[in-house]
C-alpha cells in the first residue's frame, strides 16, 4: 500500500505537470471501486481547472474550481500523467482524464481497493478525516505532543505511532524503519520511552520519511510514481523484509513478530527489550 512518502512523491510529480490544466474528457472505466464512484463525477470535473494539489495522510486532494476530489490509492493504486499520445489504455485503468496540453491522467488500480470521493465543500472537513491526528511531517508533531499521549498508555509503541488519532502518515514500512532507527523495540509499551527517546523516536520518524520521499518513496510490488517510475527507498531498508537477514549494524538476524495484525521486524540487539508490553 502507498504510504506517506509515496503519496507525497505522487503529489509532487502531478503537480508539476496538472497545475492550471482544464480537464477536458473524462472516462469512468470502472466505477466499482472500494467505494461506488460518484456516478454524476464526470459531468462534474468536466471543464473544471486544476488549481492545487495536496495531501493528507495518504490521501491525495485535487482542488478544482467548484470541486475537489480526495483519491486514496487503495494496495495497488497509482495515479500516472503521460503525453496523450503516449497513453496505452490498459485492463485495469479504472479512471481517465484528458487534460488541455495533451495530458492524460489516468487511475491504475488492478485490485481497486482504492477510491475516489468528489465534494463541493471544504475537502479537510470530510468524513474521511474527522479523527485524523496531526501529519507526520508537521511541526506539530514533535517530542510534546507524543509524550503527552505516551505518558498513560501501555499500548506498543508500534501501534500507536501508526494510529491516525495519534499522528497521520506513518505505515508499516516506516513505523518499522523509524523504531530501528531510534533504537526501539516495537512491543515496548509507551509510557516505558524516556523522554529522550520520545524525542529520538520523533526526529527518527521524520528523517526516515524525509529519506524516503528523496528516494521518491519504496516499490516493493505495484507503487509508480506520477510517471510511472519506481521508487528506490527499498533498496535502503534495514528490518522491513528482513526477516533473518543479518542486521546491518550488528549481524544479529532480523527477527519479525505481528502487531495489529501487520508484520512487523525489528533487532533484538539494536532495539533492546526493556518494558515490554503483552
């Protein structure tokens, strides 16, 4: 599933290619998504302008003139812009939209899990977002907020840096990533982090996100980019996937334990048991 990072890079491909195009075509393919599309979306985004794109969480928004779509990308989704000419219709491309300029953007989804929601309202104050925490990224995630959540709960520390009430952004791949690098056993509880591997645990989340979109994200199966590119952070990964591999700082093998039902690895030496939860 696109994380953070790859969402991040999509938005930043798309804009750099959609800003101020007028969508002049639009083919709903499949409207069967995880959620039924808006069967009234292309007589709706029919001669709108891109105006901004952004992002929240691991949603995309498309800002219009009159409208804005939130796109979440699903396991296998990708969002493509190509020159027209160069756009070779396939099964599974579920979304196609003609830009002026001959630009197409087109919606790739072979498992559709993903889905789009069109509004004519603010796109933040959305459903979708109602309980959504603070983003990753933002300065308001830092050591103060994390330890005021942390300070009470016996909650794995995994669990809770991936649960959006708590702070938005942060999946699988970089919850492992992060706690490896902050030198942090996954199952510790949270009230058993130090202050000042609060604040480690923080500048750790950030600098392997920030690491992640310069790499322009990570492919391990289906994610492209807005052009179709892979992204390279796999190649930098230390726990995740790394099941009995040795560890790249200490040659102890990755070891892998599910939490919230995800897979999870981590070091049993770089990431000491201390104040484990069960």
């Amino acid at each position: 599933m696109p994380e953070l990072p790859e969402v991040e890079t999509i938005k930043n491909g798309l804009s750099q290619y959609c800003l101020d195009r007028q969508i002049i075509a639009v083919a709903i393919n499949f409207p069967k998504l995880r959620y039924p599309v808006d069967p009234e979306i292309a007589q709706k985004i029919i001669l709108q302008t891109i105006k901004h794109i952004d992002r929240r969480g691991k949603y995309l928004l498309i800002y219009l003139n009159d409208y804005s779509l939130i796109i979440h990308l699903g396991m296998s989704g990708s969002l493509q812009i190509v020159d027209s000419d160069q756009y070779q219709a396939q099964r599974h491309d579920h979304i196609v939209i003609r830009l002026s300029d001959r630009q197409t953007l087109f919606y790739r989804d072979p498992r559709r899990f993903g889905y789009w929601h069109i509004t004519n309202d603010d796109p933040l104050k959305h459903p979708c977002f109602v309980s959504y925490g603070v983003e990753a990224l933002s300065q308001a995630f830092n050591e103060n907020h994390l330890k005021t959540i942390l300070k009470t709960t016996n909650r794995a520390i995994k669990s809770l840096i991936m649960d959006n009430k708590v702070v938005v952004g942060i999946g699988n791949i970089y919850a492992c990533e992060s706690l490896f690098k902050a030198k942090i056993h996954p199952l510790r509880a949270g009230k058993s982090l130090s202050d000042q591997e609060n604040e480690t645990l923080v500048k750790s989340i950030k600098t392997t996100l920030l690491e992640a979109i310069e790499q322009g994200g990570t492919t391990l199966k289906d994610y492209k980019n807005a052009t179709g590119k892979p992204g390279y952070f796999a190649q930098s990964l230390q726990v995740y996937g790394q099941k009995d591999k040795p560890c790249q700082v200490c040659k102890t093998p990755i070891e892998s334990t599910i939490i919230g039902q995800r897979n999870t690895f981590y070091c049993s030496q770089c990431q000491p048991h201390r104040g484990i939860t069960l």
